[in-house]
C-alpha cells in the first residue's frame, strides 16, 4: 500500500501522557506498531462503538490541517473544543504529491460547518458565493441526507484528500450506494479517502483496505471477514429467528 497523499501514520512517544486518549484501545495498538499504512484510494476503519474510530480520523485531520469540526483546508471556525490531543502524538509519513482540495466531514458537528459556510456568504458580499460550490443553495435549506450529498457531488473535486466520519449516518441504504459511485469517480482523479464507518454498502467498495479496530488489534482484514458483514447478513437471512434469539436472551 501507499497512500496518494497520505502514506502511512505513526504514534511518536505517548507514554508521558496521562489523559485518557493513553488508555484507548486504538492508540495502545497502534504503540505496538511501527506504523500503519494507507491505501492510495480508499481507506477504512471499520470497529464497535469506543473502540477509537472517530478519534484516530480526527486525529490524522487535524495533524494535516484540517479544522477540527471539520471543512475544507481553509475553514477556522470553532463552536467548542472538543477534539482530543492524540493528533500531537501523530506523525504522517506524506507523499510528495499534494492535494488541490480536501475535506473533513464530521457527521456530529456537519451543522456547524454548514453555518459557517452561511456566515462566510453574508460577510462577503463582494465576492462570489461560496455556496455555488456547494451546490448552490443553503446546506440548512436541505435535509440532512441531501445536503451531505450535495456537499460531496458539488464540493468535492477530485485530486482531493477526503476524510469522512461515519457517512452513512446522513444516508439510505440507495443512497449510500450513490455515494459509492462517487467515490469511485473521486479516486478515478486522484483522490484519496479515509473512512470510519458502519456501513456494510459502503465497506464493500473493492479497492480499498479494511481496518478493523478491536480491543487487542488493529488488523487488516477482508470485507466477508469484518462483523459489520457478517452481523448485518446474519440478520437480514432470518431477520425473526434473529429477533428470537435476542428477545429471549434478554428475557
């Protein structure tokens, strides 16, 4: 593997680091590795909830630039500090290749971003506006589900570094698979996207590497072997005998 922007991550020495991102699963495997590369298309991080998905994606956005509520390259809005420091103890291993456009999606704080977006229109109204890259109409006058769309159909342009924090979230299921042909067009002009997700559409896409973050590891794994698959497929082959099982285990 070797990313296009992006090669690979490395953790610098955290053990004088007494917080609690010391003590997360992710960042106590990834002391034990040398580092841990990235595809140059796709790259996703795939775990159960707390297992570190959203910190170590927050981590390599901001060590790259990033604002930490997410946006392009350029954006420097802030509503509340609640990004960890685990991007101080990250090192980037980037390539000479430098990407003309870029974003961090945060689906939790994407409203932030959109208003932001707003504000800068409103302030400058000599220049062109900046929603005509977004589609052209308020991300705040669409649906969740459609701005996020619109966000990644009009904004994102290829050559790009695109880190994305639990897409799906925004998305239906057809949606989603949109979503994947987008992706693919993206990296058909060199772009290069990082992905925590849920997601068994979206962890289909075939050239891609799938990390899976559990309590002891971080291991590079095949998409039928992840249990995002193999949970959601065992649920949708019997969707009542799944529910048996459950009910009455709770019982």
């Amino acid at each position: 593997m070797n990313g296009r922007f992006i090669k690979a991550l490395r953790l610098t020495d955290i053990s004088q680091d007494d917080s609690y991102i010391s003590r997360i699963s992710v960042v106590k495997n990834l002391s034990s590795m040398e580092e841990l590369s990235l595809h140059e298309k796709v790259t996703f991080f795939v775990g159960e909830n707390g297992s570190g998905k959203s910190t170590l994606l927050e981590a390599i956005a901001v060590k790259f630039g990033f604002n930490a509520e997410g946006g392009s390259l350029n954006f420097s809005f802030s509503t509340k500090a609640t990004h960890s420091e685990l991007f101080r103890y990250i090192k980037l291993i980037k390539s000479f290749e430098r990407p003309d456009d870029g974003f961090f999606l945060r689906a939790e704080s994407f409203y932030n971003a959109a208003t932001y977006i707003d504000l800068l229109d409103e302030s400058s109204s000599s220049l062109p506006k900046l929603i005509r890259r977004y589609g052209g109409r308020s991300l705040h006058e669409q649906s969740h589900g459609e701005s996020f769309f619109s966000l990644v159909s009009n904004r994102f342009g290829g050559n790009g570094l695109y880190i994305l924090d639990e897409p799906e979230a925004a998305l239906s299921p057809m949606r989603q698979m949109s979503l994947l042909t987008l992706i693919h067009d993206l990296t058909e002009k060199k772009s290069q996207f990082i992905i925590a997700t849920h997601s068994p559409i979206l962890l289909a896409y075939p050239d891609a590497v799938i990390y899976e973050l559990g309590e002891d590891s971080i291991t590079e794994t095949l998409y039928e072997n992840t249990d995002t698959y193999n949970i959601t497929r065992r649920f949708l082959e019997n969707p009542k005998r799944m529910m048996k099982y459950l009910f009455e285990k709770e019982e």
